[in-house]
C-alpha cells in the first residue's frame, strides 16, 4: 500500500468513475485500474461495485475510506514537519513597535530574519502604543511591544521590561551629566509645575498612574500639547519650546551629541510597563520565532547601553 495508491481510491471515490479518477490524476485508466486490484488484493476486500453509472463504494470501501483519509494527513504533515525543522518557519507576520524603540532594532530585525529565518516575511509598522494596541484590535497585527498591558487582559500579554522616562530640556537644562547625558541630580517632580510640556499622546494607563501618585497633578496642569510626532515632538525640544518627558531610547542621539539634555525626577514613578502583546486570534506559524527575534534585539541593546530599563 502506498501514497499513490490511496490517491487513487479517493479519487475513485470522489468521481464515482474510473475513467474521470485516471482523466483528473493523469495517467492511464488500466494503469488506475490495475491500482485499485493491487489495493483490493491487499486489503482482501472489495472497495467499489460498478453500476449503470460508474462505481460506488462498497460497505469495505467506505470503512476504509477514513483511514486512507488519515493516512495521507498524517503523511503530509510528516513531511512539512520534516521541511520546516530545515527551512525553519514560513509565513507572513505583522509586528508593531513603539517608534524609539522600532527606529534602532527595526534593521536588525530585518537582517536576522533575512539571514536566520527566510521563510518568514515581515510587515513592520511603527507608531504610539494607543494606535498600535487599536491595529492588534483590528487584526492588522498580529503582536506588538506597548505599553501598560494591565488595560489588554483580554488579549496575550508578556510583560518585557519597565522603561524608565526621563525629563528631557534644552542642552545644559540640568547640570553635569554622566556617559548617557543623563544629569547627576535629579530633578524634583514639584519642579514640573513650573514647565510646558509637550507629551507624546498618554494612553490611559498612563495618565491614570501619574494621576494617582503626589505631584501627579504637577505634570497634568503643565501638559501645553501632545504632539502625534516624536520627531516634530524633538524639533521643538531642541529649539526650545519647551519640555518633555520620553524614554531614554527616544533621545539617545540628542542626549550624546549634547542637543538635549535629561534628568530623572525624584518624588514619582515614572516607569513605563512595555510588554509583548499578541492578537487574541490564532497566531501565525512563524510568530513564536520572530517575538524570539525581537527579544533577542531588545537584550543587545540592552547590553549594550542604548536601553534604560528598571
């Protein structure tokens, strides 16, 4: 008994006709014929009666019937499986980034996946948590790094790292400064009354944590705007426009270069939760192997001193 023969019978099976079951699957009808006799001989049961109108399958035939079915299944997912552990996964996967973080592991993602997993083809789409939480809701990606995902329990959610946000002025704002270009001091969070901020649009999440700590109403009364724009957002903080608070990821460059200048603030937590949020539909195949990728991203940055997390 083998693969070919079982096509056969299906086939057989599905037209009710040997002569259509050899006309679909190519090859001669005595050859078809001599196919099914061999089956038959095996099995030493007799699997189609002819009729007026072709064939039908006998009670043996249809008792068969769902284990050839079986058979081929199992047989075909054999062989993919066998495929894949060489290929590695295959598929289409959407991912969304926070935009600080996507600009500078973006490219490296591409290249891992490029060298590591070639099967996989990614769409990779950078925006504000608020927006990249609303793709996942609509099914236009499958996983995202954002934030708070206290609010998301009814999707998938990985807790990753707490990212710690900085106050982030005009060159010089805040005394010396360490490697990073971080102030030595902090800055106290009852200072923040005296700023314009200009935000990053606050999830609620967010909005809801500052709220409920002291001081909290310090950065709710000195919020001027909130720019949908990280980087108009920096073009108005190094002209001088005003103040913000962002990740460290988000300013690296500026801070190094001197264009901008960040302090922590004493007095309040501002830590933002990010996590791995999957779509509450199933998966693609290759997902687990890109958020692996991503992961792996994350930890070299971190590694390598471009990341500041709790």
């Amino acid at each position: 008994m083998d693969e070919g023969q079982l096509r056969a019978f299906l086939k057989i099976g599905d037209f009710h006709s040997i002569t259509k079951a050899a006309d679909e699957l190519g090859i001669a009808q005595p050859s078809l014929s001599q196919q099914l006799l061999r089956l038959e001989d095996e099995l030493g049961a007799k699997l189609f009666d002819r009729t007026s109108r072709g064939v039908s399958m006998t009670t043996a035939g249809q008792a068969f019937k769902a284990h050839a079915e079986s058979i081929l299944l199992s047989t075909r997912q054999a062989r993919e499986e066998v495929r894949r552990s060489v290929r590695g996964p295959i598929g289409e996967v959407s991912i969304g980034l926070p935009v600080s973080i996507g600009e500078l592991i973006g490219p490296e993602i591409f290249r891992t996946l490029h060298s590591d997993l070639p099967g996989v083809k990614l769409r990779l789409r950078l925006g504000f948590a608020s927006d990249l939480v609303t793709l996942i809701e609509d099914g236009s990606l499958n996983a995202a790094l954002t934030y708070y995902s206290d609010e998301l329990s009814y999707l998938h959610a990985e807790h990753v790292a707490d990212e710690v946000l900085l106050l982030i002025g005009p060159p010089n704002a805040f005394g010396s400064v360490d490697e990073r270009g971080i102030a030595l001091e902090p800055i106290d969070a009852e200072s923040l009354r005296q700023l314009d901020l200009l935000l990053p649009p606050m999830g609620k999440g967010l909005k809801r944590r500052i709220n409920q700590q002291p001081h909290g109403e310090a950065i709710h009364l000195s919020v001027r705007s909130e720019i949908d724009s990280l980087r108009v957002l920096k073009t108005l903080l190094v002209g001088g426009e005003g103040y913000s608070l962002l990740p460290y990821i988000g300013v690296r460059d500026e801070l190094r270069t001197g264009q901008l200048s960040a302090a922590r603030v004493r007095g309040m937590n501002l830590t933002l939760p990010l996590s791995l949020v999957r779509a509450g539909i199933r998966p693609p195949e290759a997902l687990p192997a890109v958020e692996s990728v991503i992961r792996k991203c994350l930890d070299e940055l971190l590694s390598a001193g471009g990341w500041l997390v709790e």
